[in-house]
C-alpha cells in the first residue's frame, strides 16, 4: 500500500493522544509519540506520507508483520459467527488454538491456560508452581523482563522493576551467563555455563532448596540485549530443578513462535521446562493472547482440586482465532524456517560485516531474526556507550542513533547501550538488506561518540 498524506487527520489524533492517552514506561510531558496512519508487511507509515521498516515488530510481536490477509479475514469471520464467550465453555477457536500450540510445545506441555498476555501469562505461571510445590520462593535472572504486573514486574531483573520493588514478594535474583560482561571472570562460553551454574546451585543452597517454588528464566534473553545462553546452560538448570524439586518455568512470550527460527526457543537447547509462558507471536499481536503450557504432573496436581485463579477473555474467541490462523499461515508460508535461513544468511553476516566497520560495535550476538548489537565507546575496555538505565543527556549517543536510523526510514528497537534487529520472522531479503544498509548510517553517527 502506499501511503497517502493527511497531515491533518494526523495533527488530530496526535491531539488528542496527548490530551487522552496516558503511556506506558513514560514521563508523559517528555514524550513525543508518533501518529500512526497504517501498516503493512514489514513497514508502517505516519500521516505525512514517510514510511517505516519496522526492526521492532512492533513490540516483538508482528511476527507475521502487519495485517495479514489470512489472518484479518480469520478475525473477520470469527467476530461473525461468535464475537465472544465466557471461558468455561468449549469454544472451537479455544479449543483449536490449544491442540495447535500444543502440538508444537516441547515435551508433555499439553495443557495450555489462556491467559491476555505475556505478563498474567507469569503471573499464573508462579502461582501455579507455587501451588504445586507449597513454597514460596522464585528465583530469576538479573538482565531479564517478566511483564509489568505486580508479581511480574518484581520477578523481572532490569531497572523497571525499582519502582514497584516491594522487597516482600519472595523473589531473589541472581547472574545468568552473559559472557561478554561476564559476572564469573569467565573466557571461554564453557567456563561462563559451569560458574554460572555453580554460581546458581549455590545460590539454592543459601535461599533454602526447600523454599523455592520455580526458577523462571526467559529462554532467550529478550530486551535484557538477546544473551543466547551457552551451550549445556538450560539443560544444567533443569537438572537443578529435578535435584531440588524445583519447578522450571521457561518464559518464551518474546523468543517463541518463530522468533528464534524454532518454534520455540526450547527447542534449539533441546530442554522441556515444566511451565512455559507464550504470548506476542502466538497471534502476531493482532488481538491479545498468551498463555501457559502446562506439564503433565503440574495439571495433575489441579485434576481434582480446583486451580484458583482465571480471567473473563481467557481464550477469547477472536483472539484464539488469530491464533488459529497465524499457526497456519507460519506453518504453510514456512516463517519459521525463514527466520532460521534469512538469520544464517543474511541478518547474521550482514552484522558481523557491519562489526567490522564500525568501533561503536563492541559485539553482536543472536539467532534467527533475534539479534543485538552491544554498542561501546571503547572495544577495548568495553565501556558501554551510555551508562546503565542512562536518560537525559546521559543517553544523548543513543538517541543521536535511534534518530540517525529513523531518518534512514527504519524503526529501530533500542534498550539501553543496545540495538535489537527484531523485524518480522517472515521479512524478504531485500528487506533485511535494506534495514542493514539503514543500520550501517546510524552506527556512523554512533562512532561518533566512541573513543
């Protein structure tokens, strides 16, 4: 489609979002959000005619970009024939999302509990497992992000948990592998799995193995800057969790469906957690939807006591028919085998090349169409380009970038001293290309700021 202007119609809606809309993560007097006219594929546009290359899937959800054909009519028909229904009932868009994404869980997560999103997708996840167990305790990673619920937010380990941080929540964080800023003196990926490892065990030691419920980590670090755990990591975790009877939660709401050129992320460390939490991707964002995958034992445990939690829209009709048909079309337009190609061939070496050139580039880590740039002022010392939860000035190099990129005509995802390459699983080649060359103009603004 291309895009019409009607700047008018834009001034308009940017009215009143700031007159109305009050967002997320946000000083709301310090933002500037842009207006939106339309979207489509892998791009979106404003109401002045310019046109975007999403590298954010929106919020790394459009895994099958944006307004899919097959996926709007499914919606369509959906709301024609049952627009909604309360969630004890047995509805055939439910019932057809849970086999299908059941069908490619890992393991015996058979049972799938719909949930609204990713974040009360974690919040059932704890409940459950502390159920189970009877203790109290979770244990998550520093360099994570769990959702913005109150049980979530505490549970995530980046510096949006400092507000709500009630320091009574029976959370405790300790260091996954990240061997770029290794926490374990660590040099090789061997070394950096093995003290983290240790580093974890002893953590259960001292905590108390007879009070912790669940151990929750994202499969693949996602906003924390995609840190793809070292080979052994995951399966060493669960080997934990079996020797303290500990429940393992595997949070997959960024990394499954597709993101990581597997349908789920569990799969590339060949591990099966006994909770997974999904979101995003299971529908492409298009109505919202995630969910938890439910071990055998762990459903057994509710067989014939009632589990106490629920929501009105779970498995919402519309939603669960998106879902329906965004499996399908992944499944016979074979998104997922072009994450895992394109992210080979093209996004990963296309990367390294731009490491090469560019000294602002301290490393470049990722799989599939999950990818990040750690970005520096100094190789050498690996000082990051802007401090940690830098704002203001501060943060000045990384908005110099993210604006450099924008006037290239991409849509960059930027966190901290990081940049993410997180475009739609099924983006063309000629539009990995495209947001490289974008990315290779931006960085030059970056090395500007470098040592």
């Amino acid at each position: 489609m291309t895009p019409q202007p009607n700047p008018q119609v834009g001034a308009a809606v940017k009215a009143a979002d700031r007159a109305h809309v009050f967002h997320s993560w946000s000083a709301q007097e310090l933002i500037d959000p842009l207006a939106v006219a339309g979207a489509e594929g892998s791009y979106f546009w404003d109401y002045d005619g310019r046109r975007y290359l999403d590298f954010t899937s929106g919020l790394v959800f459009t895994n099958i970009g944006y307004q899919h054909p097959k996926v709007v009519a499914a919606i369509q028909e959906q709301a024609a024939t049952l627009t909604t229904f309360a969630p004890a009932f047995a509805v055939e868009a439910r019932s057809e999302a849970a086999r299908l994404i059941a069908e490619r869980t890992p393991g015996d997560l058979d049972k799938i509990f719909f949930t609204n999103g990713g974040a009360d997708a974690i919040e059932h996840a704890v409940r459950m497992a502390r159920l189970h167990t009877g203790r109290p305790k979770v244990l998550s990673a520093y360099r994570s992000y769990h959702g913005g619920t109150q049980q979530a937010v505490n549970i995530t380990g980046d510096p949006r948990r400092w507000a709500s941080d009630s320091a009574s929540a029976g959370v405790v964080h300790f260091w996954a592998p990240y061997l770029y800023r290794s926490r374990f003196y660590a040099e090789t990926e061997q070394q950096e799995c093995e003290r983290a490892l240790e580093h974890l065990e002893t953590t259960i030691a001292f905590e108390g193995p007879g009070t912790i419920a669940a151990i929750v980590l994202e499969t693949v670090p996602g906003t924390a800057g995609i840190m793809v755990p070292p080979p052994g990591y995951l399966a060493g975790v669960r080997e934990l969790c079996d020797k303290y009877g500990i429940v393992f939660v595997l949070d997959e709401v960024m990394a499954g469906f597709g993101r990581t050129g597997e349908w789920f992320a569990a799969d590339l460390f060949d591990v099966t957690p006994d909770l997974m939490t999904f979101a995003k991707g299971v529908n492409s964002g298009y109505v919202p939807l995630g969910g938890v995958a439910i071990s055998g034992k762990i459903a057994e445990t509710f067989g014939k006591r009632a589990y106490p939690g629920g929501l009105t829209y779970s498995g919402h009709p519309l939603a669960c028919a998106a879902a329906v048909a965004t499996i399908n079309v992944m499944a016979e337009e074979g998104v997922v085998e072009n994450a895992a190609n394109l992210g080979a061939r093209v996004i990963e070496p296309g990367l390294r090349e731009l490491a090469e050139r560019h000294p602002s580039v301290g490393e470049v880590r990722g799989v599939g169409m999950f990818w990040a740039l750690e970005l520096v002022k100094d190789r050498e010392t690996r000082e990051p380009l802007v401090p940690y939860n830098a704002a203001g000035e501060a943060n000045a190099p990384m908005a110099a970038f993210g604006a450099a990129a924008k006037a290239k005509g991409l849509w960059p995802f930027i966190n901290m001293n990081r940049t993410h390459v997180v475009p739609p699983c099924n983006v063309t080649e000629a539009e990995a290309k495209e947001g490289l060359a974008a990315l290779d103009t931006a960085l030059s603004v970056a090395d500007e700021y470098t040592a």
